[in-house]
C-alpha cells in the first residue's frame, strides 16, 4: 500500500486458482447473463435493462424497498458496508473483514463497495458487473452444501480496490428472481 488513503489492488494468489468445471452451469451462465449483460447499473452494458423495465417503478421507496428485500436474501444481516471516497475504503473494508487475509472464506457472505451510485445496492450491481466482466474472482465450495458455492469478487480500479464481496451463488440467484419478478404489491 503506497498511503493509508486508499487500498492498492496486488496479483493476488487467489486470481490464480483455476475455479472447478463443475461450477459451469446453467445458474453460472444465468448469473453472468443478469449481472453482466443485462446489468441494472445503468451505462455499463448496451444490453442493460433497468428496474424499471423489470417492474420497479419506485424500487428504493416505499412501498417497494427493494434494497430492504435484497438484504433479507442474504445470509448474513449485516451484509452491506459502504465507503463515499477511497480513502474511507479501508476502514470499511476492515469493518467488513475483507481488507486482510482476503479472501478469508468463513461462510459469512458481505459487501463492501465503494458508493459510486445514488443507491447502494446500484453501486453493489456496477460492481458485480465490473468484477465477473473483468475476471476478478473465483469460486469456492459451501461447506456441506452440495449445490452451492461462494463467489469470491473485487474490483478494481486504477489499482485501488472499489469493492470486495463474497456473496453465495444462491443469494446472487435469489436477486435475479426478485428483481426479474418486478414489484408484487400484495395490498
């Protein structure tokens, strides 16, 4: 690390592992298919296909919540940590257990991003994308579940880390079937 400003990205050993065949499947494909090509991050993709075109006219209000219904797919309530500039990227990323050791696979699935959106969970979807287009991860199993596996993701940009998640493929499964559903209003 050059300062105590930003976190540097470095080749990291575990870029390098080679992600098992049998994790190419259908849901793999599904997964890179939403987060990459049809990205809800606006900009990314001349395939992008907004919430609103998925049925979320107000997605971030009431009564929608969309970012409350994401969070609550995931395993871990304490999911999301944010940061507003790089240089507050290290001390979410602490918080967050992702800056040392990463990528420390303890079962607890978490985000840490840097906020580049008007939305959180925006941002989190521009950095989904970045990482799966941009090869920053890898693949590991769930202790004692079968069928599913942790995604480990980081982006970066000019060297400087903007996101670490590891995320489980179910919950990544889970946000597309939420969000492609769109908004069910069931009043």
């Amino acid at each position: 690390m050059s300062d105590d400003k930003h976190v540097e990205s470095n080749s990291s050993e575990w870029l390098e592992w080679i992600a098992p065949t049998r994790f190419n499947n259908p849901e793999l494909f599904r997964i890179v298919i939403f987060y990459v090509f049809h990205s809800p991050s606006d900009g990314l993709s001349a395939m992008h296909k907004s919430l609103h075109e998925y049925g979320w006219s107000e997605p971030w209000k009431k009564p929608q919540y969309l970012n409350r219904k994401l969070k609550d797919l995931s395993t871990n309530e304490f999911l999301l940590f944010s940061a507003d500039k790089y240089k507050n990227m290290k001390a979410e990323l602490e918080k967050a257990n992702l800056l040392n050791n990463f990528p420390m696979i303890d079962g607890t699935e978490r985000i840490c991003i840097l906020n580049n959106k008007k939305n959180q969970f925006m941002s989190v979807f521009y950095h989904l994308r970045n990482a799966f287009a941009h090869c920053r991860l890898n693949m590991v199993d769930v202790s004692g579940e079968e069928n599913d596996y942790f995604f480990i993701l980081e982006d970066v940009y000019r060297d400087r880390v903007s996101a670490r998640m590891i995320l489980r493929k179910s919950t990544l499964l889970k946000w597309i079937n939420l969000i492609e559903g769109g908004y069910v209003d069931l009043f």
